[in-house]
C-alpha cells in the first residue's frame, strides 16, 4: 500500500537529511524498510514523509502505524504534527 502524505511532509531526501541530521543513505535505507516514502517511477526522485521520519527516530513505531492508516486525528500521531 502506498505510504500517503501531505504536499508539507513530503521532502526529498537531501531536505530530510539536512531538516533530521541523518544522512540521505541512512534515510534511503529507512524509506526501503518502512516505506516513509514515494517515488513516481525507477530513478525519479525520492520523497519521504517527514512526519514519518520523525516518528522512525522517535521509535514511535505504533504512532507510524497509525499515520500510515491515515487517524492523522489520534493524538499520538498529532503529537508529531505539531513539531512540524
């Protein structure tokens, strides 16, 4: 299933590296095993969910779960919200 986000959220890598302090291979890498991303088609750009990422360094892997079923409104997913 497609990991769905906001025009706000979605950064390229190299934003998301610069915004988290991660490097771009440690977010490629985050984007392949959780799939905090999207990419349009084979060597397209990558953009990744920011809030998403914020939720991976964080070890909030339930609140990851709720983002990506879409309850944006449950409180543990809107504390993320409001750091961005």
């Amino acid at each position: 299933m497609p990991f769905l986000m906001t025009r706000e959220e979605a950064v390229p890598l190299k934003e998301a590296a610069r915004r988290s302090g991660l490097s771009v291979d440690t977010i490629r890498r985050l984007h392949k095993r959780h799939g905090i991303g999207r990419q349009m088609a084979p060597r397209s750009p990558i953009e990744v969910s920011f809030l998403a990422l914020l939720m991976l360094q964080h070890g909030d892997l339930a609140a990851l779960e709720l983002l990506r079923n879409g309850q944006r409104e449950n409180e543990r997913v809107s504390r993320y919200l409001a750091l961005m």
